[in-house]
C-alpha cells in the first residue's frame, strides 16, 4: 500500500501504521521550498500483517465526517 500524508501528520505514521505491516518505510518526501506541499510524505507498507481494509474504511468515514 502506498500512503500519503501531510508533513503535520508524517512522523507519527511509521509508529501508527507501521506495526500492521512487515515492510514499512518512507520512500520520499516533498522538498522543494516553493511547494504548497512541502513536507507531505510518500510511506510504503507492505504484507499486511492483518486485514487493515476495516481500519481503512473507517478513516475515510471520520475524514468524510469533518466535511459535514
């Protein structure tokens, strides 16, 4: 899986979402001093150790719930 996040989010996401998987490692990140971006990461997880399609979901359920 591949997963994006904003800079104010990327530090804790290895220690989030690490865990659920045997590969977990930041590919790269936005650099450039003019983006509007800089900062977001670019995290690869790979072999799931569980099925995180639940855990999946309901993130994009309370991100849809703080657009309400």
């Amino acid at each position: 899986m591949i997963r994006i996040k904003e800079a104010s989010e990327a530090g804790k996401e290895l220690k989030e979402s690490g865990s659920f998987f045997e590969i977990a490692t930041l590919k790269d990140s936005i650099t450039n001093p003019y983006a509007r971006e800089r900062g977001t990461a670019i995290f690869s997880l790979m072999e799931a150790k569980v099925n995180i399609n639940k855990r999946i979901q309901d993130e994009i359920i309370e991100v849809k719930n703080e657009w309400k």
